[in-house]
C-alpha cells in the first residue's frame, strides 16, 4: 500500500423506472394517475413514474427556501441546454442569441407558428402523429394538412413533396411541424432525411418549425441529429425542453432555438410570452440539463429493458398485435388491427382489462386500429397490463 488517498467512484444511479411503488404512485394528483379509477392501470398521457432526478428537486429546494419564485430572467436555460447539446449531440450550433425562453413546447409550436405563418395558412403534419398538434394549429386560424407516413413509419418523401407542392399553390405562408423524433413511432430521422426536409422546404417556400422534445430520450444505438444542424435548415426554428426527459411537464418553460437565418424571426417574438414560463421550472430544466446527467443514463437503460421486456410479453401473449420497437421516446406504438376488434382497441383494454392506453384515432390519418402505450413506468407494471390487455380478448 503506498498510503495515498484514492478517490471514491460515485455509486451508480439506480433505475428510477423501479424505485417507486404502486401505492406511492397512486397518491399523485397529476392527470395520469387521477383521469381513471384506481382499478385501472395507466399507460396512457406522457408522465414517467419517477421519483425526480436529486439534482432537480435539489434545485427546486433551494428556490423554494431562498423565496425565488418570481419571473424568469436570464439565458441560463439555453446555456445548459447548448452545453447538453455539445456533449450528448455533437451539435456546436445551438446559438444562445438565437433563442427565447417560451411557456412550453407546444405554447412554443403556436407563437413560431405565428411569426412564419398568417390565419388560414396551411401547416403541414405527418400523421399520424402527437393529437394535440390539431387543435392547437386549428385554434390559431390555422389549416392543418396531412402527410401520411410510409408504412414503415416513417417519413414518406413522395408524399409530403406532393402535398408541399399542392398547399404552396395560393398559400402565402406555409409551415411544416415536424415531429423529431416523432410521436407516437419513436422514429428517430436521420441526418439525410432531415437534409431531405429542408431541401424540399427550401424549394417550396415553406417554413419549418420542428418539436423536438424527446430528443434526450434515445434508444441504444440511436442517435438523436437537430434539424437545425443539418445543410439548408438554416431558416427553421426548433422548440425544446428538458421536461419529457426529467419528467418536469409540471414545472413548465422551454427553449425556442432559430436557425441562422431564422433570427430575425425570433427576434419579433412578443416579450409578453417570456413572463409565460415558470421561473422554478426554468431552474429546475436548467438543473436537470446541467447536472442530471447520470439520472438520464439510468433512465434511458431502464427504458431500453423496457422495450426488451415489451418485445416478449406482446411475443408471447398477444402475438397478433404488431410492435417495432421504438427508437426515442418512452412510448410503443402497437398496430391491434389483426386482432379484428368490435371498436377501438384502446376501449376494448380499458373496458375488458382495466389499462389504460391512448387510443390512436385522435393521432390522425393512419392511427385507426392502434393503441400507443407508455412503456416508462416499473416491469411488474408492464408485465401486468400486457397479461390484462390478453385477458381481455378471451
């Protein structure tokens, strides 16, 4: 022994998609646990069961005991972010001049939306897709036009080159909302098809504003490129957010991040939708940028066992239901048609075997016959609902 002091390695993170039980589950008050009665399992709305992530409550804490419970100031959140966006993306271009502080993603989508488009103009989706995309582009006085993905779920270039060029005819300003990744497939696009976008945007006018809030949550072996980093994006404007990822849609605030060319756009951004986000839930993304880093590695391989576990149980129980494991995101996407159903599947798990799951009619063109299932809770949860969903065909 040379009598030197060693350092002490950090315990490693535990999986937090296990360190909660169903009894503490139920006494949240958030939608997921409270929409159903306590018979049911939900599998549905987008929360994770997760204790928080130490560095973030640590965070909110500290606001809460020093009294900081004002408005939000500052550029701390995009400096975390454009630092997260180094290390996990390899992505220099997150230009903190180049962003806003907005009330959350989708308050986000409407007032980028706003800058790039006039009322009646038409924005472009790929259905199926997040639900909410429909009435909050609708409720704006906007037109929402779909373009159905491929049978693989993933982005049919054919088919949104046809409807660019169609929505161009008579349209002053279209726009494009592109889902990355997207919700409910988990697909993760890649460098060239999000090339291909902003090529075919650049030729037929038409502006991109692209969600990108599960872009932490990547699969093993995926990996997560920014639509702003690709060659010809440079007129888009992305949204962003730690809060799918730390589980934070409580504390809301999120980042508009404009493309280099986009800059003048964001800089019209009405200041009023600044005071829109929550200061406490600004600290707490930034906390959970900065320094919930080892949480989120434990989270995504407890997720990538999750997706494992799935496989199986779905395999071995109800081996008619179709399921391609997901990319990104903490949801599965799982096509029930061959189980020839009398009505929705999502109804027929609810009513028969008390889980709950979002049914896929509301995701748009595509979504009839499939039910999307959130895969971010505990196995014992998992392994439950899948046993309950087969029951419920005998």
């Amino acid at each position: 022994m040379d009598g030197m002091p060693r350092e002490t390695p950090a315990p490693a993170e535990v999986n937090p998609l296990r360190r909660l039980t169903l009894e503490q589950l139920r006494r949240r008050t958030s939608m997921k646990w409270r929409t159903y009665p306590e018979d049911v399992l939900p599998l549905w709305v987008a929360e994770m069961d997760v204790p928080l992530a130490e560095p973030v409550a640590r965070a909110v804490r500290d606001a809460v005991a020093l009294g900081d419970t004002g408005y939000p100031a500052g550029t701390a959140y995009a400096e975390a972010l454009a630092d997260f966006a180094r290390t996990r993306w390899s992505w220099d271009g997150l230009a903190v001049e180049r962003t806003a502080i907005v009330p959350d993603v989708m308050l986000g989508v409407v007032e980028m939306l706003k800058l790039v488009s006039g009322p009646g103009d038409p924005v472009v989706v790929n259905s199926p897709v997040y639900p909410p995309f429909y009435p909050f582009v609708g409720n704006m006085g906007r037109q929402v036009v779909e373009a159905q993905l491929g049978a693989d779920g993933r982005i049919d270039f054919e088919v949104l080159e046809g409807v660019f060029a169609r929505v161009r005819k008579g349209a002053a300003r279209p726009a494009y909302l592109l889902c990355s990744p997207h919700n409910p497939t988990g697909a993760v696009h890649s460098a060239d098809e999000l090339a291909d976008v902003a090529a075919l945007a650049r030729t037929y006018g038409v502006r991109v504003v692209a969600d990108e809030i599960h872009a932490p949550l990547m699969a093993a072996g995926a990996t997560f490129v920014p639509y702003l980093s690709v060659p010809g994006a440079g007129s888009g404007l992305s949204l962003m957010s730690a809060s799918k990822a730390w589980n934070l849609a409580g504390l809301k605030a999120a980042v508009a991040v404009a493309g280099p060319d986009a800059a003048d756009d964001l800089a019209r951004l009405p200041e009023e939708v600044g005071h829109g986000p929550s200061h406490v839930g600004v600290i707490a993304h930034t906390a959970a940028l900065r320094d919930g880093g080892a949480w989120l590695d434990a989270l995504l391989t407890g997720l990538d066992d999750n997706r494992r576990l799935l496989a199986g149980l779905l395999a071995e129980a109800l081996p008619a239901v179709r399921h391609e494991p997901a990319q990104a995101t903490y949801l599965a996407w799982l096509d029930c048609r061959a189980l020839d159903l009398p009505g929705d599947p999502a109804d027929v798990f609810l009513e028969r075997g008390r889980v709950a799951l979002n049914s896929g009619v509301p995701f748009g063109t595509g979504g009839a016959g499939f039910v999307r299932l959130n895969l971010a809770t505990s196995p014992e949860l998992i392994t439950e609902a899948v046993r309950r969903m087969a029951a419920a065909l005998d």
